[in-house]
C-alpha cells in the first residue's frame, strides 16, 4: 500500500472511532429488547438479503411456505399470529419480532380482532435461492 492511501485509511478509522466515541458507543440503530440478530455460520455459502414490507387483510393468510435461509420480521401495524412447523403458535404485537430458523415450514395470518397487519420482513437467503418454497404442510388449523 502506498503511503498516501496508509494515511486516508488511518484517517478514516480516526474518524470513524471518533464518531463511535462520540455516540457513546452507540450504533446509529437503536438496539432495544425486541433486537434480534443472526450470525451467518462461518463458511456458509454466500448470503443475500432480502427487505421488504408486506401487508395482510383480516383473513388472509401467508401460505406455508420456506426460505434457504433465516427469516427476522418485526409487526409494524396490528397482531400477527405465527405458525412454524414444531412450535406452538405465538401472536406477535405490533413492535414485536419474530425469527423463522432455515429451512421449517411456516405460515402467518392476522390474529383474530387484529384488522389489518404491517409487517416488516428481513430474509438472509443462500445466494441464487428462491425468496420461497411453497409447501404441501397445513400449520393453521381451520
């Protein structure tokens, strides 16, 4: 490396250690209870992540379905009630998140009262997978 570009990058960690110890340490995301993270394993196939935003009707449903990778979603708008294979069912307050580990079937709808839902969804999928792979498994009980 040359001397000039030695000294932009020693400028730039003074910098960004500087701002770091300003905000006290404090990541520019507040970090509350309700944060979830996850760590990718180490030599996992590469990553994509995926962001959206989803809305859902009284009534309807996701679909069971599941994802070559972690899914984190947090209720922006009303209660969520969540189904995954082999656990028991949880309804999700707005504010609330919830994560969906690789690989297991699972579903969604509006919890019952709820009206209308806004959800916020985070995948970190395999790389060249598809978003969703529907499944034959019936989670919600009729």
């Amino acid at each position: 490396m040359k001397t000039g570009a030695l000294v932009i990058a020693g400028v730039m960690l003074a910098a960004g250690s500087a701002a770091l110890a300003q905000s006290g340490g404090v990541m520019a995301v507040q970090q509350g209870p309700n944060t979830q993270s996850y760590d990718i394993p180490e030599g996992s196939r590469p990553q994509t992540v995926i962001i959206t935003t989803r809305d859902f009707k009284p009534g309807e449903t996701v679909g069971a379905h599941t994802h070559e990778g972690v899914e984190m979603a947090q209720v922006v708008k009303g209660s969520f009630e969540v189904f995954i294979k082999g656990q028991p069912p949880k309804v999700i307050k707005a504010g609330e998140s919830f994560l969906v580990p690789r690989g297991l079937p699972h579903d969604g709808r509006p919890a019952a009262g709820s009206g209308p839902v806004h959800v916020a969804v985070t995948l970190v999928l395999d790389k060249g997978s598809v978003p969703r792979t529907p499944v034959k498994d019936v989670l919600i009980p009729k």
